[in-house]
C-alpha cells in the first residue's frame, strides 16, 4: 500500500472515532481540498508532492480529533509527527519535512 493511502486511512480513522456524520463529511472535504492544493503548490514550486500531499491530509488533524484549534498548528504537528511514525514507512527527514510544514506554513 502506498504512503498516502496508509496517511488517508489514519486520518479517516480519527474523522470516524470523533465526529458526526455531517463534520466527518466536511472535515474529508476540508483535507482532501487542502492536500490537492498542497500538491499544486508543490509541483509549482518542484518540491516533493507526496510529502506536501501528506502535510495538507495532517494539516488540521489535531483540531478534527480534539475539537480544539488553539495552538493546532503546533500541536497537530505533534500528533502528525505521532501518526508518521505509527505508519512506519517515513524516514525522520520525512517526518521533519512534514511536521515543520504543518508549523512553518500553517494553513
């Protein structure tokens, strides 16, 4: 399986165990558009794709499981970081480019 499907199916783990049908539906809409616009950029800017792909999937990923957005940006690369290595197919320049993606360029 690659990168991104394992990234996608973490991520709609935690959409399922924390939120209702209805903010489910808008928190896939919300990181699917924010992943594909990440990898405009991405391929604009020749930077990795994959990993910017990734970056825009975790970007919120702190505020949809805890219902919390203060300091999401800083907490969510945390979990983000959390996540990666839980999947175990990033290396940690990887999990680094990630996660200060999330902090550098919160979205």
């Amino acid at each position: 399986m690659d990168r991104i499907k394992k990234v996608q199916e973490a991520v709609g783990a935690i959409l399922r165990n924390s939120l209702k049908e209805a903010e489910r539906e808008n928190g896939y809409k919300h990181l699917y558009g924010v992943s594909q616009a990440c990898a405009i950029l991405a391929m604009k800017r020749d930077e990795n794709v994959e990993l910017a792909m990734i970056a825009g999937l975790l970007h919120d990923i702190y505020t949809y499981k805890m219902q919390d957005s203060q300091e999401h940006a800083h907490k969510g690369s945390l979990l983000a970081k959390d996540i990666l290595y839980s999947i175990g197919s990033f290396s940690n320049e990887e999990i680094s480019t990630i996660c200060q993606a999330k902090v550098r360029y919160p979205i």
